[in-house]
C-alpha cells in the first residue's frame, strides 16, 4: 500500500482555498483578524516547513511499510531472511502508520476545531 503525501491534504486545501474565495468576495482581507500582514506573513512561511515535515514522515511511513513487504516476499519466495527481522520490520512499519493515522486524526480535530470557531 503506497501512502501519497498530497492526499492527505488535498482537502484540507480545498477548504482553505474556498475560505479565501468567500472572504474575498465578501470583502474581507486575510488579515481582518486582528493579526498584522508581516505575522500572517510569517505563518505561511512557517506553513511550507510544516507541510515539508508532514510530507517526509509521510514518506518514512511509505518506505517503511515497502520495504517490510519486500522482506516478506523475500522470505516466502525461500530466501535466507531471518524472520525474526521481517517480523521486527514488519511490526515497526505497523507502529509507524497507527502514530501516523493518529497525528492526522490529531491534525482534523484541530482543523475541524478551528473552522468551527466564529469570527
């Protein structure tokens, strides 16, 4: 199973996207909430560092998981794997994906949290 970095963001995005749309019809600027332009500035600088981060674990998890697929299907086919490394790999691979299921399920609830809150 490949994992695509841009997947899981691809919605996140869209909301952003149709947020800024709506505020600019409506007249709004982006900094309407309080917030001077160099610290909105400055948090979509910060935004591309995190989105970097999330991308390379993203992509860790991804290789993780492929190569403890490989090592299984060397082991099947009769290779000279030691099992205990594939099972080892195997349930690291397992953690790696749960933690980042959580940190997404994490990154919604705020998502979801901050959407909701009435400006």
């Amino acid at each position: 199973m490949q994992i695509r970095p841009d997947s899981l963001f691809a919605r996140y995005e869209s909301q952003l996207e149709k947020r800024r749309l709506s505020s600019r019809e409506s007249g709004e600027s982006e900094t309407s909430t309080g917030v001077s332009s160099a610290n909105a500035t400055g948090a979509k600088a910060s935004g591309g560092n995190f989105l970097e981060l999330v991308s390379q674990g993203v992509g860790k998890v991804n290789e993780m998981q492929q190569t403890s697929t490989r090592d299984v299907e060397r082991m099947l086919s009769g290779e000279d794997v030691e099992s205990v490394e594939v099972y080892s790999g195997l349930q690291k691979a397992d953690m790696a994906f749960r933690l980042l299921v959580q940190v997404r399920n994490k990154l919604m609830q705020a998502y979801e949290e901050i959407n909701n809150i009435r400006v």
